[in-house]
C-alpha cells in the first residue's frame, strides 16, 4: 500500500522538530517521492546523521509503505 505525501510529510514534521518540509511525488504514482527538509536540528550533524533522522521520523514506512525516497537535508538559512 502506497503512503501519500501529506502522510509523509506529517511524519517528518512530527519527528524533526521546527522541520520544514517539501514533498514531490516524481512519477505521480504514490510510489516515488522526494523530500526537501530543512531544520535546526540538523545544526551540528553530518550529512549521515540529517539522513538517518528523517528515516527516524518515517518509522518502519521505509522497508513497508515507501518505496523509494530521494532525500535533501540542509541547515534553515
């Protein structure tokens, strides 16, 4: 079953704190979506680390939901 990008992006904001979040679904078919994050929360961590927090935020939708998430991280400006 495939997660809808409002889904997506509600579960990055309430995992990331003061998270701003942009989805696209590439394709248009609820299956290839890309992620545009930016937080304060990610002063201070590597590239990695910025990673491994949104895959946090998403839970087990990785391996079960979400098929395939190309994913931006950066510092707010």
């Amino acid at each position: 079953m495939a997660m809808d990008a409002a889904t997506i992006e509600k579960m990055i904001r309430d995992g990331i704190e003061d998270a701003e979040v942009r989805i696209e679904d590439l394709r248009g078919d609820g299956n290839h979506y890309a992620a545009y994050v930016s937080s304060p929360a990610f002063i201070g961590k590597s590239r990695v680390a910025q990673h491994q927090m949104v895959y946090a935020a998403l839970k087990d939708k990785m391996d079960e939901e979400l098929h395939a998430l190309a994913l931006q991280t950066s510092l707010p400006k």
